[in-house]
C-alpha cells in the first residue's frame, strides 16, 4: 500500500465506489475549519451578459455559497464539460493549504490501489475542488430562513475518479440511472458522515450514473461560524477532482467577453484574496 491509514473493516468497498466514515482525524478537522474562517465564499449567479439563461429558462443565483481551489469554474462560464467544454471554463485559483495537500497524497495513494488501472488517467491527480457550502439562506431584512441543503441530480465530467470529504451534518446521499425521480432508479444511497472520504469512478458511479444530495440532517441545530453572509451552514464538503493543466487558464488570457462576465466575482475574490488581487492586475 502506498498510503498511510490502515484501511478499518467498516470501511466500504465496491467497485468503482469507497467509503471511509471517519477518514479525517480529529486535529486535521480542526486545522480545515480554522482554515476555512479565512476564506470569503461567494453566491454566483447561473448565468451572464455572454452567457444568458437559454429559453425557457431563467437568471438565478445559485442555492449555496461557494469557493474552489486550484481552478475556480465559475457557473456563469459553463464550468468544465469534456470532451467539447473544455476552453475558457477553469480559471486559475489558490492554491491547497498544507493540510488538505497532506490528507490529498493519502487520497489519490487509496484511489490507485483501490480502483481499476484503466479507470484512472494516467496523470490525474485531485489538483480542483470545489467547496460547498450547505444549510439555509437568511434574508437580509426579514430574518427569514429558507433550508436550500441539497442538489439534484447531476455528473462531475472531470476525468477521472472524484474524491469528497464532508464536515458538520450528515448528508443523504444517492447514485440514480437517469433524471426521472422514481424509487426504481436508484442505484446506491448512503448518509455521509462528518469526516468521512468518499470515492467514486468508474464507468457505472462515474460515468453512467447520475448523483444527488437529497437532503442534509439538521439534528445538531448548530452552523459553523464562517464569514458566509445571509447564510448559515450546517454542512461543509470538498469535492475534489481532476483537470488537466493545459486546460486551466490565467485569467488574463480569458476573452475579453469572458473577463468582462466573471469581473465582479474576480474583484469581490480580491478584497481577500492576494491570488485573486494579482490576477486583476496582470497584463
């Protein structure tokens, strides 16, 4: 084995799917929350002046705040979609902090040894993530709460196996053959748990399979004290995933459309961020 954790007897293990229930070590979730008050999440908005809503369709602000590390695939650029969306969809983000690199070795050790050769890319490596953030939207003025802790059914078409890590409440979580929401049509569900890892890839997780988080526990009453405005979190998760280097570009060389759409986010990220500060300001 070329990782370190001593894989536990309750562990799961199917092919093309792993889960490890209490995969984070209680100091390492303490350094990632401590972490995670650093950082200003943002709320996006589905769509853009280059990028409307298609027909029929509508602007919306996305359901939860977010952050990405190592590529920031920002919603209203149509995110990553190989083979034909690859262009002008991964903009160049932070970088890991030292914990997550650390606990991300350990990961991509399991998912060599624990999944199929031909399954993973020959240069994968979890190198973007997208961070979540679950629980319920506050409005401003009337204090009103409205629980948005879910997401319907969709795939990760990054290549390649996908790795989560899930902090707070646990999380519903289902693998469905197709859109239509019939009991008959799921393939496999499970709670995942505070701390734990789960891996799935392969063509029928990954590839055929659709996924969705179908609701998030609320039995703590308690949210995490994160700098998210009119929200309040309950549960947090890291998805990480495989983009290959090429792909990934500065923001600089993003059409002049492109940088035009995505520039309020880019100026609201630099306020905190001497990543985002930088990119601004190169030529």
């Amino acid at each position: 084995m070329n990782y370190h954790r001593k894989i536990k007897k309750e562990i799961l293990r199917k092919d093309g799917l792993f889960y490890h229930p209490t995969f984070v070590k209680k100091s390492e979730r303490e350094e990632i929350i401590e972490w995670l008050k650093t950082l200003r999440p943002i709320w996006e908005m589905r769509y853009s002046q280059h990028n409307p809503p298609p027909e029929g369709d509508e602007q919306r602000q996305l359901l939860r705040p977010v952050y990405w590390l190592g590529n920031w695939q920002f919603a209203c650029l149509n995110y990553y979609h190989p083979p034909k969306g690859i262009h002008n969809r991964c903009v160049r983000g932070e970088d890991y902090p030292s914990v997550l690199k650390k606990l991300l070795k350990t990961i991509e050790g399991i998912t060599k040894t624990q999944f199929k050769r031909q399954d993973v890319p020959k240069d994968w490596t979890l190198n973007t993530c997208l961070i979540n953030f679950y629980g319920s939207s506050v409005d401003p003025v009337t204090g009103k709460k409205t629980d948005t802790a879910r997401v319907g059914d969709h795939k990760d078409f990054e290549l390649g196996p996908v790795a989560s890590i899930s902090f707070g409440e646990r999380a519903f979580f289902q693998f469905v053959m197709g859109k239509k929401d019939l009991k008959n049509n799921i393939l496999y569900e499970q709670w995942l748990d505070d701390s734990s890892l789960q891996i799935f890839g392969g063509d029928l997780y990954k590839d055929r399979a659709f996924h969705r988080v179908q609701r998030v526990e609320n039995k703590l009453k308690k949210s995490f004290d994160l700098n998210v405005e009119n929200f309040e979190t309950r549960r947090i998760n890291f998805t990480f995933r495989y983009v290959p280097k090429e792909h990934i570009i500065e923001y600089k060389f993003l059409p002049l459309e492109l940088q035009s759409d995505i520039n309020p986010y880019m100026q609201e990220l630099a306020i905190y961020s001497e990543h985002f500060a930088r990119a601004l300001t190169q030529k």
